[in-house]
C-alpha cells in the first residue's frame, strides 16, 4: 500500500506535539493561542462573507421539495 510521507510527515508531527503536552488538548491549544497572539498581524484574518437571505419564498430552489 502506498503511504504519502507528507500524511506521513504530518502524523508525526502530530504524535510528537502530543507527547510533549501529555496528549491534553486543552494544553495543546493553549499554546497555539499563545503561539497565535505572539505572530499577531502576520496572520491573515479570514474575510467575512455575508450570507444573502431573502424572506420571498419563491426564491427558494426546487430542490427543497416545493
């Protein structure tokens, strides 16, 4: 069977992150939030989209069964 070494890779790396915090999440992503804040604007924030709502009902695709 095939295995792709970066799935591979990335396993590992997880196992090993995992080791080092005893495998408590909480613990995991506390220091990802720390890790997160110390970057602070190098991060990209994700766009907020809006979602069109509409109240007409005959807007709504045929597919929902009417």
């Amino acid at each position: 069977m095939w295995e792709d070494p970066i799935v591979s890779d990335v396993h590992r790396v997880r196992e090993q992150l995992a080791g080092e915090y005893n495998f408590d999440v909480r613990a995991i992503f506390e220091e990802m939030r720390k890790r997160q804040a110390q970057l602070g604007a190098r991060l990209v924030a994700p766009e907020k989209t809006k979602r069109a709502v509409s109240s007409d009902r005959d807007s709504v695709p045929s597919y929902f069964g009417r």
